[in-house]
C-alpha cells in the first residue's frame, strides 16, 4: 500500500482540513465585518493561506518533516483554510 493512501495518511489531512476549515470560519468571519459588498474576507483568507502555504512547504522539505505532517499542514490545514471560502 502507498503511504498516501494509508489511513494515517487520510487521518492526518481529516483533522488538518477540519482545524483549517474551523480557521477559515474565524478568519473571514472577523474580516468580512467590514459591512462592504466586496469579500474582503475571502480575499484575506485566499492571501494569508497561500502565503502560509509557501512558508510551510519551505520549512517541511528543509527539515524533512514526515509525510504525514507534510500532508496535516499543507493538504489539510492550508487546503482546508482556503478552500471552504468556495462553499460560503
């Protein structure tokens, strides 16, 4: 079996995903108070996700993070934090 399909695997992005999901919530919930039209909170969420996403890729590989840590905080967290804004 590949170690990305092992259920560890799968376990460790389920509970990235659902802390960045919880996150996003947070995040562009506060932002959004703005009271604008425009979704000041999605764009923060979008910005700071993708930022983050290149600062942990960047500190994973120079550490040689284990893979299931490599997926929890890049698949998990940061696909978790930014992509919810699509579903709201």
């Amino acid at each position: 079996m590949n170690a990305h399909w092992s259920p560890l695997a799968f376990l460790s992005v389920a509970i990235g995903g659902a802390a960045g999901s919880v996150a996003r919530y947070i995040v562009g919930s506060v932002v959004q108070r703005t009271g604008t039209g425009f979704p000041y909170g999605t764009l923060a969420v979008n910005v700071t996700g993708s930022f983050m996403l290149g600062l942990l890729m960047r500190f994973l590989v120079a550490r040689a993070a284990a893979p299931e840590l490599r997926l929890a905080l890049t698949i998990g967290l940061c696909g978790g934090y930014t992509t919810l804004s699509t579903f709201a």
